[in-house]
C-alpha cells in the first residue's frame, strides 16, 4: 500500500471540522469526569450522593447540556470523517473496505487496550466494531443513508422508550453492595483488584442486550456523519447558508425540547432514553452548525481556535484524559475515587483540559500528528511516518 503519507494540508483541513472534534473532546470530558471518579453512572444512587444544592444545579446543566450531547457529537464528526477518508481513498485509487477496515481493526485494538487495562467507559472499541458495519454502506445512496439512519435510531429509541414507560413504576433505584464494592476496589492498591472491577464494569455497561442498543444508537450517527459529508454542507457553508440556518433552528428547537423540556415536566427516568438520543442528536447538529457560523466570522474564528488543535490530536487527548484519571481517582495514584463531587469533578476538568489546548497547540507547531494518531497510522500504513514538521 502506497499513498503519500502526509496529512491533510493545513490550508485544506476544515478547521470548523477540527474544532467542533475539540469541542466534543471536551464535552465527553466533562461527563465523562463523573463516571470515571464515581460508581453511580452504572449503579444509580447520584441523587442520593449528590444531594446538595449545587450537586443538583450542576447535574442538571451537565445533563442538559452535556449528556449524550457529545459523545454524539463525535459520532457524527466520526462517519464525517470516514466519508472524507472514503473520498481521498478513491482519488488515489485505493482499494477502500480494505483500508478502512485495517484502520477501524487497529482501533479495536486500542480500544480493548483502553477498555480493559484502564477505563471501562471507552468509546474506541465500540467505534471501531460499529465502524466496521459502516463498511455495508460505503456505497449506498444518500437516501438509503438517511433512511437507516432514520429507522435504526428512531425504531429502537421508540421501542425502549416505550418498554421504560411501560415499567416507569419500577424504575429508579440504586444497588448499594455494588456501589461499596465499586469504591473499595478502585481505592486498592492492587492493581488486579482496580482491572477485576473495572471488567466487571464494563461487562455490566456493555454486555447483552446493552450493546445491541448501542449499535442502534451510534451507526445511525455514523451515517448521519457520512450524509453531512457528501451534501457539503460543512465544506461551503457559505453555499449552503440556508440549509444550514433550517437545520440550525430545527435543532435548536429539538435541542431545547428534548434535552431541556423534560425538566418542566419532572424529568421522568423513563423518557431518558429518548431525551439522550433523540434530544442528543438534536444539540450535537445544534453546536456543530452553530460552530461552523462561528467559523465564518473572524471573531468566532478567535472563539474556536483553540479547540481545532484539540481536535486534531482527539485520540491522543481522549487517551490522555483517561490516564490522568486513573492516577486521579485510582488507589495506585490519589485514590480520590467516590469522594469528588460535580461541581469539583467540572473544575478538575476545566484544568486538565486547559492545560490540553495549550499542549496540543505547542505540539503541532513541531509534530504532524499527535502521538497517537501518528502511530495509529505508522501502523495503518506498515511502517514508521515523518513526525516532525521537517521530516520527509
């Protein structure tokens, strides 16, 4: 396999493109903060916990605004980003599923390194899995792309959604013995005991029935992705300015809607699902579009630029969010585990990722790639590929 290895021309990438990716970075972070220092995202009993007022306010902004609205986000800016490398696999005449599949196996890869050897919420395997099935829709039409992904996701959100509200009376709830075996074992400092908890984690998040819907969720966000890709949209804004202000106020109406809306009417645990998929959806479309606007004037390029070198290093960031983490919360570092409430875990989390833009910018003033994305493809490609700008 021989293409020119170098990366996209800076003069060429989409720096909406890359900021919105830094964007979500951050946002996954911040949800991503709770379930990484405390067991209650599996185990229930937050609202037991965190019961204080600011707990309260700070869970609620979170879920409004955060919840299942970035990890979205990413879903969408991942088929994107498939689709283009799909594009530039055909100019230079390259066999497509092959390559994409060497890729997306590689990030399996990671994933089970992550998954298994630091944090159960990892996000890579399931990509890279899902990833695979995307492989089935490289060459469908973009209307068989939006017709999945209109039937996979809105079928199996209205079906559980219709099975929660058929048991909502039995909802809720939190198991204690998992909750106390979570903290003690994460506060060890064994580590076979911390990796034993962590599988057992991620076997309750992931197993069953639990990945079949997970399917349901990201691929019809993938194909969402792939779809905005080929319209242009996010390529030409400035061609497309009235398909993008509809889908701006159409999200931003399902945005306040169905991520906010259920609060004014109890937020009852039964519409969640919904409130995350279906509203999720809705706010990622909404900051995504809204970051491209931005992208168009010089004062929102000043907004957004510092997340475009985030997003161009969204692996190695992503990683390294996870590892700082589990020396944080872990008992082999601090053992901080269980005793961070929110408002701390977002403040934790404004530092670290503070610290992330200045790093990832410094960074790519000498480097091509991250760290990690320049290994993922040295070993996509089969051999070692110029780092330093002046390399090659």
């Amino acid at each position: 396999m021989d293409i020119n290895a170098a990366p996209t021309k800076e003069k060429n990438r989409l720096v909406a493109i890359d900021a919105a990716r830094g964007f979500a970075i951050f946002g996954i972070f911040i949800v991503n903060i709770g379930a990484f220092s405390a067991p209650y995202f599996i185990y229930g009993g937050a609202t037991a916990a965190w019961n204080s007022t600011v707990d309260r306010y700070t869970q609620a902004l979170i879920d409004m605004f955060f919840q299942a609205s970035f990890y979205t986000l990413f879903s969408l800016l991942f088929g994107f980003g498939i689709q283009l490398l799909k594009d530039r696999l055909v100019e230079r005449n390259i066999h497509v599923s092959r390559f994409l599949a060497k890729r997306l196996t590689i990030l399996v890869g990671f994933g089970l390194i992550h998954a298994f050897a630091i944090w159960h919420g990892d996000i890579l395997l399931s990509y890279g899995l899902i990833g695979l099935l995307l492989l089935l829709f490289i060459k469908v039409s973009n209307t068989s792309l939006l017709a999945w992904g209109a039937v996979l996701l809105g079928g199996s959100v209205g079906l559980l959604s219709l099975a929660l509200y058929g048991t909502r009376n039995a909802l809720g709830g939190s198991n204690q013995l998992a909750i106390t075996q979570a903290i003690t074992n994460y506060r060890s400092e064994n580590l076979i005991t911390i990796w034993s908890q962590n599988y057992h984690d991620w076997m309750n998040a992931n197993g069953g029935i639990g990945f079949f819907f997970l399917i349901m969720v990201l691929l019809p966000l993938f194909l969402f992705g792939m779809y905005i890709a080929r319209k242009r949209w996010l390529h030409e804004p400035e061609k497309h300015k009235t398909i993008l202000r509809k889908l701006w106020l159409v999200s931003f109406i399902g945005f306040i809607g169905l991520k906010i809306g259920p609060y004014f009417v109890g937020n009852p645990l039964w519409l969640s699902y919904l409130q995350d998929n279906i509203g999720g959806t809705f706010s990622a479309i909404f900051y995504i579009v809204s970051i491209t606007f931005l992208a168009q004037r010089k004062n929102g390029q000043r907004i957004i630029q510092p997340f475009a070198a985030v997003g161009r290093m969204a692996l190695t960031n992503y990683l390294m969010q996870s590892v700082i983490c589990f020396i944080l919360f872990y008992g082999i570092g601090f053992g901080l585990y269980g005793s961070v409430r929110p408002i701390v875990g977002v403040g934790i989390v404004l530092v670290i990722f503070t610290g992330q833009i200045f790093l990832s910018n410094w960074w790519l003033r000498r480097f091509r790639f991250g760290p990690f994305e320049w290994l993922w493809r040295s070993i996509t490609y089969g051999k070692r590929q110029p780092l330093r700008k002046l390399e090659g």
